[in-house]
C-alpha cells in the first residue's frame, strides 16, 4: 500500500463524484486515517464516537446515512456491530486500481492539483495500533513506545478522560468507583486489559440506556371522562 497513491486517487473520486457533501468526505478521512493507523488492514475495527469527534459530525443519524452510503457507493464495506462491547468492522476499498470502475474521464487540472498539493513523505510513529503486518511508516524506537495501560493512575485521571470525551464527570467518578471495587477485574476475574476502552463502552451503554428511557412527552391525560356529558342534557338550560 501506498498512503499517497491511496489518497490521491480517492480525492480523485471525490472530484467526479456528485453525490458526495462534505460530510461524506470529512468521514472518509476520518476512517482514512484510521485505516493508515491500522497500517492499511484488510478489515479495522472503529469506535462511532471517537470517528464522530473526528469527522465534526454531532448527529448520529447524520453518521449512520452517511456511512452506509459510502458502503452502497463502494468506498468501503461497512459491517455493523451489535455487540456493545465491539465496535463496528470496516474494510475500506482500494481506489484507483484496476478493481475500481474507471469512469473514463481525464482531468489535466485536477493532475496539476494533485501534483501541486501532493504531501511530502516524512516518517510519522504512531503510537496505537500495534498490528502485524506490513508498517507503511516509520518503525523506529516504536516499540519503546506502546503504551499498554491497564488500570488508571487515581480516580482524577478517569474524571480527565470522560471530560476530554464530552461525557459527565459524575459519570466518571461512578466508572472509577465501580472497578476500584472490583480490584479492576472483569466479571470472569480476568484483569482488565485496557480502562480506557472500558470507559469508552461505559459512556456509550450510559447513553443509550438514558435514550431508552426518555420520558414520553405524548402521554395520554391522564383526567377520565373529563369531557364526557350526560345523554339527557338539556341544552335549552342557561349555564
């Protein structure tokens, strides 16, 4: 894989595509640069609100049409997660290469501008996503710098992480207080690997179930039979 073959030849599409608002290409790039953190897997794992955060997008209808959009447009196949423990799975398309439809259309400008704004290869260490496989970027002193962090140094850095996530700080303080007293094991008395995953899933079943259980502004009044007369009313009667 080439990083920028890969995104040339996506702004390319992106140039002759008219169904694409830039919402669609704000998402992209945040799942293009997902994928270069993954080194370019054949399939990735993601986290909707992290990809959200990134892309600016605040709505989650917006995210979900547009991912599957980009899903039924062919920039990437998108599989869904149930499990709330999981994130979603995606495999981004590989553009520009004889498995793309060609759309037989050639635009001197948009080579100049490609050339013109073609980013300039400098090794970059990124320090997530340790996967095996083929590092399109630098190795160098990398593996000094994996940072596994199991539990969390005191209750102030879980508060910092859920305020840094937009999420409620009492929030934080329950999370932190609840695995304290778990000596931070799982439920099968495993230790836990990664707190900041877990708080992550935390905020999002947090969110869910408080949308499950909105109160219904639609309620039925609950007065009966307050407009109900008798049959034999006499209308000629003054009130």
């Amino acid at each position: 894989m080439n990083y920028i073959k890969l995104l040339n030849a996506a702004f390319e599409k992106f140039f002759f595509d008219d169904r694409l608002n830039p919402t669609h290409i704000s998402l992209y790039m945040a799942l293009f640069q997902e994928w270069n953190s993954c080194r370019f897997m054949d399939e990735f794992y993601v986290n909707r609100r992290d990809l959200m955060r990134c892309a600016k997008i605040g709505s989650k209808s917006t995210y979900h049409r547009c991912i599957v959009e980009l899903d039924s447009w062919q920039y990437l196949s998108y599989f869904p997660s149930n499990n709330p423990y999981k994130g979603s799975k995606i495999k981004m398309a590989i553009l520009g290469t004889s498995d793309e439809p060609d759309t037989g259309r050639y635009s001197p400008k948009l080579e100049q501008l490609a050339e013109h704004y073609r980013p300039i290869e400098e090794p970059v260490v990124y320090q997530h996503h340790p996967n095996n496989g083929q590092a399109l970027v630098s190795t160098i002193n990398n593996t000094k710098q994996v940072n596994n962090i199991k539990q969390p140094k005191g209750w102030q850095a879980v508060i910092d992480f859920f305020i840094e996530k937009g999420f409620n700080a009492d929030e934080g303080k329950k999370f932190f207080e609840h695995y304290e007293t778990r000596n931070w094991q799982t439920s099968d008395g495993n230790e836990i690997r990664d707190w900041r995953a877990l708080a992550t899933n935390w905020m999002d079943r947090t969110e869910l179930y408080a949308e499950e259980n909105k109160p219904n502004k639609k309620q039925a009044s609950q007065i009966k039979d307050n407009l109900r007369t008798s049959k034999n009313k006499d209308y000629g009667q003054p009130l």
